[in-house]
C-alpha cells in the first residue's frame, strides 16, 4: 500500500529532485526503524552519484541485464532474492509482487547485524504482503565457508541455484561465485567487485529495476524454455559492463559543455 | 590531538579500504553526536563514488584550484571559511589549522538546523583549538536574500567579500555569487551546482584538499601580492572543470579493462 508520499517529507512534488528526496527519506526513516544500517546511508549516497552518471534512467545496457537475469529466474532450479535493509527500505511492494510473480522466496540476508534488524526487515516485508521469507531464524541457519561477515549465515541461499543480490558486498558474491552459483547482481557501480564478479550485472537503480523486471517477468512467462535460455545465452556480462562503461563516457563528454548551461 | 583512529571502528590498517573506512565511520560517529545530519550520511556517500572515478588521489586539476584557492584567501580582505557538519566531523585539526595559518574565520552554516547542532559542532570546532568561530548565536545573525534554506542565516558571511565553501549546496552558492561574493567550493562532483557556480571548484575529497592547502599556504606566505595575484588570473575555473571531466573519462576508459583483472 503506497503511502502518501508527497507528504511524508515536505518536498512538492514539482521539486527538479522529487524522485531523489523521497527515496533519500525513505532510507532515513529506514534508518530510524532499524531497517536500514547507518552504512547503508552512505551506501545510498554512492547510488545517488553512479545513478547521475548514468543519467538517472534504465540504459540499453541494463535493460539487456534485466531481460538476462529474468530469463534465469524463470528457468532456475532453486532460485532466491537475497534482500538487505536498503532494498526492503525502497522498494518492499515491487520486491513481494517480483517475489510472487516469479514463485521464488525472499531471504533476509544482512552485513550489519543488529538486534532487531532481521525483525523490522520481516515486518516490512509481511506489511508488503510478503508470506515466504527465508532467513528469519538464526538458529536454522547454515554458514557459507569463505566467508567472515555477518551475510555468511544462510538459510535457502545455502542450497540455491542461482542467487539475485541487490545492493551487494563484493565478498559475498564472490563467496556465492565460488562455491557454484549464479549470481544476478543489482549494482550502480559498473565496476564494483559485485558488479565484476556476478553473472548477471544490471547496472541501474533499484527503484526502477524491480519494475522493470516485473513487467519483463509478465512478458517472459509467455516465452518457452528454449526461447529463454537463448536469451541467456545471448547475453555477455563483460561486453555489457564495458558498454555500461561506455554511456558513462559519452554521458561525461556531452557534460562537458552541456553542463554550463545553467550558468547562461 | 589524533584519536587512536586504528582502534576507533575495529577494522585493521592493512585493509584496502582502510582510509574509506576510518572516514565514514567518523561520519557516522558525527551523526550519533549531532554534528552530522541524517543526509549527510547519504551526501559522504555521494562523495565516495565520485572519489572513486578520479582515482582516490589529489589530480592535476585539483592542484591547480588549490593554488588559485590559496592565492586568493591570501589576497581577500574579508574571507571566511564556511563550516557544515561533514567538514567538521572529518578534518576538524586541519580546518582549525588553516584557519589559524590563513587568520580567516570559520563560520558554522547549516542546511539541516536541528537542536544543538550548533553547539556540537562549535565544541568538536574548539576542542580542535578554534578561537575565532562564527555563526554560533542566532540572534546575532542577518539573513540572505534569496535563500529560502536553513544556510540564509549568516554572521561573518554576509559581509565577506570571499567565501570557501567545503561540501555546499546549489542553492547558496548560487545566492552568495548573485551578492557578488568569489566562491571557492570543495565538491568531489565535477558538475554539481555548486561546482559549476564557483568561481574557484576543486574537485577534490576534503581530507585530502585541507592538509594540501596548508602546505600550499605555508610555501605561498612568500610570494608577494603581485605573484599571488597572477596564480588566481591564470586559473580559468571552467576549463578545469573540463579537464577534469577529461581525467575522469580517461581513468573509466582504463577501467574497461583493468577492473577486469581481479577476475584473473
């Protein structure tokens, strides 16, 4: 149930930055509810700055990511959505509706442990309408080998085929990378060691992957097997990130000029 | 007096991220303790990524701004260095040391008002060894037209004829330069309003552009008038920008390969 979100921080909804302030908020008040950890602000901060050098829009690049990462999803085995605290703090409703589309469960997995983070993220989440969550009790849990920090502990990602990780650290997906899985990663960094190291790299913001990927998702289930696998075939990450890499370039080079002309 | 900053967030000296880590942790220590808003976590992170693309170091264009920033400070009759929560928590030693080397006044000024900030931030400003702090009674200050923020009350600023203004706003920096005011900004963001707006940009991190600026000052203390004069008429600000930008897109151009090869 979306909230009125025009009131919940002040800013009119004709400010330049209205998208960029209510998700900032929602991160704050993710902070204050326990949700989110105070890194996870400064990470939200390191978002912002990719997500202005890619133009704060769904580049060509990521688009051919998310038709890749839910081509796997639809084919996967044991397929699983890690969720962190930012991503439960931004987009709860579009993560449960992806997470039901798709038939595949939600795991709760954190760097920053607290007491009464893994709580408030399941609140979060069952308000959204969420009914299979992993990763809710401790005592259940597996370790991932390789692995120091707190995401080592696993529930459903210990078995998992493939593994979507938005908002990832890059020891994590290179501990998932090494013990066999598939790695979807959602990064704004192109060159992240997430980024670098996943199998599926889509180099955009959160806010609007998820979308993105449920509208994909309604497509794709028209697809068959052999139609969805060619699509994953098709798909290069390195190529992809380089192209990435490209549209940063010539986003810089016309900023170059284009820039100064809010000084005319 | 350096803080044991090895033991201060339990991460050891041998960790890549050393450096980065040590610094948002005083970030967050600064918000636990008022000096930093809650925004000022997700603004440091903005910062990081920017940091990032130009290759975490001091470049060539940084130093030149630095120079011209210099120059001019020693050459203002009224200059005054603005003071926000970000800059306090992170180079409080420095900042006081160059104001005192410079003889130029620190002026608390905030976007995010909120009981007792001030005042943490003016304790965090002497027990750094401040004298001559600015902006601490509200009472005493008059308000800037055209400002509709929380940054239009001011002390000093409002007669000074240059402003240094580390980690800004747009919108002040854009008011200060319509009241005639030079503008020197620290943004690590090349194209930002306030970068952009400035009459001086360095694009910069601040722990590393205070410490450089000291050792600036002390060698240009011998230069006359005249030389420091012809250091700030050589420095076109919209050129270096647009060498920057040149720099940036240079070391993403190198990233599509070298970030590949942590794979290897």
């Amino acid at each position: 149930m979306p909230l009125n979100e025009n009131k919940s921080h002040g800013v009119p909804k004709s400010h330049p930055r209205f998208s960029s302030l209510k998700y900032r908020h929602k991160i704050i008040e993710g902070m204050k509810n326990l949700v989110v950890a105070e890194a996870g602000l400064i990470a939200h901060g390191r978002g912002e700055c990719f997500d202005y050098i890619i133009g704060e829009k769904t580049i060509k690049t990521a688009k051919n990511a998310i038709n890749a990462a839910v081509a796997v999803l639809l084919t996967a085995k044991r397929p699983v959505i890690s969720v962190n605290g930012n991503v439960a703090a931004l987009v709860p409703n579009e993560l449960v509706a992806l997470s039901k589309l798709l038939n595949i469960p939600l795991e709760i997995n954190l760097f920053y442990s607290k007491e009464g983070r893994i709580k408030a993220i399941t609140e979060v989440l069952k308000n959204a309408g969420a009914t299979d969550i992993k990763g809710t009790n401790e005592d259940m849990m597996t370790e991932l080998t390789g692995l120091e920090s707190n995401r080592r502990k696993v529930d459903f990602i210990a078995k998992a085929d493939v593994v979507m990780v938005p908002l990832e650290d890059g020891d994590r997906t290179e501990t998932l990378k090494k013990l066999g899985k598939m790695v979807i990663a959602v990064d704004l960094n192109p060159i992240s060691r997430t980024a670098l190291w996943a199998d599926i790299t889509i180099v955009d913001n959160i806010i609007r992957v998820i979308p993105e990927m449920i509208e994909t998702a309604k497509q794709f289930k028209k697809l068959n097997k052999k139609e969805l696998i060619e699509i994953v075939n098709n798909f290069n990450n390195k190529l992809n990130i380089q192209k990435t890499l490209d549209l940063i370039i010539d986003y810089i080079t016309k900023q170059k000029e284009e820039a100064f002309k809010i000084l005319e």
